[in-house]
C-alpha cells in the first residue's frame, strides 16, 4: 500500500511499500487537522485515543480526514 497523510497542514508525507493495518501514532494539540489517503485499498479509518473512531473512508483510494479546535 501507498499511504499519504498530513498532521496539522505539515507538508505531505508519503509511505510506500506498507503493510495493513498501519498505524501513526502523533502527539495531541489543541488545535489539530489531519487526513490520510490509502492508495489501492477501498477502507481507512482514523481512531483517536486507542478506541475512538473519527472517521472512516470506504472509497477506491479510501480518504479520512480530521479535524479538532480544543
């Protein structure tokens, strides 16, 4: 898999050659936007705190985005 993704509007990382599930694991800020594109799989999702799910993406090059102003 190819995963794209961005923490408060950083610049676009890309990660090639992943395996599923992946997971990105980021400090919180009290205000915080993010998203994650998945190239070539139809699912995404974007869990805060360890159980918390915020999004989820079932689209061809599934797309979760986030965002929080604390």
């Amino acid at each position: 898999m190819t995963i794209r993704y961005s923490i408060n509007g950083g610049a676009e990382q890309v990660e090639t050659a992943e395996t599923l599930p992946w997971t990105k694991d980021y400090p919180v800020y009290d205000r915080l936007t993010s998203y994650v594109i998945v190239e070539g799989t139809p699912v995404c999702a974007i869990i805060m705190d360890g159980n918390r799910l915020v999004d989820l993406g079932t689209d061809v090059n599934a797309t979760c985005s986030f965002a929080y102003w604390g």
